[in-house]
C-alpha cells in the first residue's frame, strides 16, 4: 500500500488508501490491543477491514463508488 492518506477529514472518520476508501468504525492502540484483526472486526460489526498506521489499528468498514441513475 505505497499511497495512505490518513488526515482529518470528514471528523477523522474517512482513510484513503491508493483507489480505496474507508470509513473508519473505530480506533485501537497496538500496544494496548489483545485481540486478533478477526476478533477486532466481528466486535464492530460493520467491519471488514482492519488498518494499521504505526501503533493505530483502524477498524474500517470499505466504501463501494455506486453511480445513481434517474
């Protein structure tokens, strides 16, 4: 993943990442973390991705572009 985004948009709730974007769920340090990426997503139940930035794991549920016709 060579291009992450992670700034204050959208009340920090929003993660591109290359053509991706995220929304993120919730937030956990690594460090305090003991939990696996599984276990994490199944708690959040919205969830089907976990990112990490540094000591950060993001757990995301991915946004899918849809084109609305009238």
């Amino acid at each position: 993943m060579d291009n992450i985004n992670i700034r204050p948009n959208l009340d920090n709730k929003l993660i591109n990442v290359n053509e991706d974007r995220f929304y993120v769920l919730g937030r956990v340090l690594v460090e305090d973390c003991g939990y696996t990426l599984e276990d994490l997503k199944n708690m959040w139940g919205l969830a089907d991705t976990v990112l990490r930035n540094d000591k950060v794991y993001y757990i995301c549920m991915k946004l899918i572009d849809v084109e609305i016709q009238n």
